[in-house]
C-alpha cells in the first residue's frame, strides 16, 4: 500500500491536469470520483507495466491499524489524532501535504485525516461472524471511504469509521491511496 496518498504532481503526470480545489504539487489529489480512480489506475498501469489498484476495504484498515505491529491506536498511528492528522480542528480549512505528520506503525501517512481515501469495494453492512481479508457485496450504490479528511470530525477519522459515496461522487475531501 502506498506511503502517502495520491499527490497532485503524480495525478497530473499520469493524468495531465489536476482537478483538485486546493492547489499544490505535494497535497492530496481530491475532487476525483471512484470512477475517475479508476481511469487514472488504468492509465498508471499501461505506462509502468504494473498493477495498481485502489486497496479493499479490508486491506486498508489493516494498514491504517498498523498490521501485524499495531498498537491498538483508535487513529492510525495514534490516540492523539492532532498527532497524525490534519482534520477540522486543525486543518484551517484546507488539505496539507502528504507526510507532514506523524506516520503510522508501518511508516504509512495520513492514514487518518487530509482527504477520504476511496477504496475498492461497494459499501454495505458488515457480516455477523468473524471473517479473514473479507470482501463486500458484489454490487451495489456506493463505494466505500475511509479515513476522513480535513474537513470532518475527530470520530470520522478513527480506523474504524466508514463511510460511502455514489462512485460518480467528486469532493474537495475525497482521495485516494494505491496498492500494487
């Protein structure tokens, strides 16, 4: 998974412009749908020859818990969300550079806070039973989004907090995140 979320600099050179509302070649690329994820993830993956993809649900809180070197944070990377997250009680109302703050047990960034990281799956309500790398449903309204953003409440940004947005859905608190 990636170190940082998608910055606008690598948005713009995979994609050739930059739709996000708050400028700056470090920030988070935002204003991008689930459906434009996936045309810029296609176009990475012709030019490197890889494949890229949004993570699952499962794979991102994994990650944003710290894996298998968690420390049981309620934010990723810590209790003190001011530590790790850029969110409405200190972002002054915009997205900062990606890595600025405090990264999580696995040297991940902004796993809690800047933008909502789009991730793979359709939303809908968790099983009853214990299961391992679970998927969502095969189809549905909304994708998930996790994480929160600049823009949202400290209880948003816990790892554990989802959230959904119809995939055509463009926001100036909505990112991604890659796995390869």
């Amino acid at each position: 998974i990636g170190k940082y979320e998608v910055t606008q600099a690598e948005w713009k050179a995979v994609m050739g412009s930059n739709p996000s509302y708050f400028k700056g070649d470090d920030r988070p690329v935002e204003q991008v749908s689930w459906d434009d994820c996936q045309t810029f993830i296609s176009r990475l993956n012709s030019i490197t020859g890889r494949s890229f993809s949004l993570p699952t649900e499962a794979q991102w809180e994994f990650a944003a818990r710290g894996g298998n070197s968690s420390r049981g944070y309620k934010y990723g990377g810590s209790n003190n969300l001011g530590d790790v997250a850029w969110y409405d009680a200190n972002s002054g109302n915009t997205t900062h550079d990606v890595g600025t703050k405090s990264a999580n047990e696995l040297g991940l960034y902004d796993m809690s806070g800047n933008v909502w990281e789009w991730c793979s799956d359709w939303y809908g309500n968790y099983s009853g039973s214990s299961q391992t790398n679970p998927t969502g449903p095969y189809s549905g309204f909304y994708r998930v989004d996790r994480g929160g953003s600049w823009l949202t409440l400290a209880r948003s940004c816990r790892v554990s907090c989802r959230f959904n947005y119809a995939p055509d859905r463009r926001d100036n608190g909505i990112g991604l995140r890659l796995v390869l």
